[in-house]
C-alpha cells in the first residue's frame, strides 16, 4: 500500500533522552524517509537539544524542534504538538516515546489503519497482553486499570492510556485543544474519549510494547491511583454535556 508519508508527522516529547534521541529519529527516517518529526524539548539539562539541532542540518526540511523552558508535561507536550501539525496542514499525527518503548517498524500498521480510521491506538491489551520486561505488578495495575476505565466511561477500547497513536486532521480538528482538563498518562483516555464520543472511528491495533532499555523511565508511583478519580471526572463531564465543549 502507498501510504501518504510526505503528510505525517511524528510527535516525539522529551526530557533527558540523550540515550535514546538520535538513535530514534536516525531509525524513523532510515525507516521513512519522506515523514515528518517533532521534538518537544523540555529543557533537558543533559544535552538532548543539541544533539537535535545537530540532526537537523541533515534534515532540515522534515526534523522540528520545540523547545519549551522546564519539564511542563506529556499533556501540554502533545497539545503544542498537535497545533504545529495542524498550523503545518498535516494530515496524520502520531504520537510516540523516545525510549524504544515504542518500535518505529509498527508505525506503518498505525498509518495503514488510518487510511479508513480517524484514530488509531496501538493497544497492548488485545490479541493478549503485549508488554516485555514489566514487572508483575506494575502490569497487573496496568491492566486493571483499563478494564475499571471501559467500565466507567463505557468506551469500546482495551488500551485507553497508551501512548503510541495516529489522529487524523478531523480527529484533532473535533478535539477543542484549549480545554483539555486532564494530565498526566490520563491525558490519553480523555483524548480518546472525546473522539469516540464525537462519533469518530477509533481503532486499536496491536503492539508489542518494551519497557525502556536507555535512559530513565518518567512513571511516577501514583499515576494509576490518581487516574482513578480524573475516569470519574470525565465520566460526569460527558453525562452533563460539558466534556466536548
């Protein structure tokens, strides 16, 4: 399948990726030469941005940087993200991690099934459970976690917080970027969320998903326990009307 390369971009937020970083975006170009990247830079102290800026004179047209001052966020790394592609007029957006968690060879499966989808989550939960090197717990958390999401929001998704994704340009357009409520690794449900409850087809497709093997990980002990009580809040939002607004 010929697929529309020249109008994707791949947003990449970062902080202290210098591990991981020109690995990444050296494999996302060797894989796909004609897509677009967008670095979300959060003022690493350990050199990332450099090491960005050096690659763009190799790619000057199709390698992005923003580069924001302090650690403000994944959220607002993707919602700044979102607005240069669609200030730029890209069609298909992708979300993705810097740390290999993440295989940039199923990137092709993401865009394949946006060809006749409005969102595609890569999903580590259908087809079995799809995560290398977790601890038990940590995935057992994980996993009960989804399961309590679907049963509140009533959303058909398996996987409502994974962060490897592709939006079409109607998807992100339906999306009012100024009012997302959400932080955090719950920021990802309620961007699916809205879209489902706009009316728009979502899709999962599967992954293999692998614990970082560079760098140090950004998950916080709390995050699942916190999401608990933001699933309620935007259950309650959407029943009243005010979640889409």
């Amino acid at each position: 399948m010929q697929l529309p390369w020249d109008q994707t971009l791949i947003i990449i937020p970062t902080f202290n990726e210098i591990d991981n970083i020109q690995r990444m975006i050296n494999t996302l170009f060797d894989l796909y030469p004609e897509v677009s990247i967008l670095i979300i830079e959060d003022g690493s102290p350990d050199g990332t941005a450099e090491i960005v800026k050096t690659l763009q004179s190799k790619h000057p047209n199709s390698l992005h940087m923003i580069e924001r001052q302090g650690k403000l966020g994944l959220g607002t790394a993707y919602i700044t993200g979102f607005k240069f592609a669609l200030e730029k007029n890209f069609e298909f957006v992708f979300e993705m991690d810097c740390d290999f968690s993440h295989d940039p060879a199923q990137v092709r499966d993401l865009l394949e099934a946006a060809q006749s989808n409005d969102l595609v989550i890569g999903s580590r939960y259908i087809d079995g459970i799809r995560i290398i090197n977790w601890p038990f717990r940590r995935l057992l958390l994980s996993y009960l976690a989804s399961i309590y999401t679907r049963l509140v929001t009533g959303i058909p998704v398996y996987d409502t917080t994974g962060g490897f994704k592709c939006f079409r340009r109607k998807a992100l357009e339906k999306l009012n970027l100024n009012n997302i409520i959400s932080k955090g690794y719950i920021f990802q449900l309620e961007l699916n969320y809205k879209v489902w409850l706009s009316g728009l087809k979502v899709k999962e497709v599967p992954i293999i998903f692998y614990e970082r093997r560079d760098g140090e990980s950004k998950m916080a002990g709390g995050i699942i326990f916190e999401a608990l009580f933001a699933v309620i809040r935007l259950r309650v939002k959407a029943l009243f009307g005010t979640l889409l607004k």
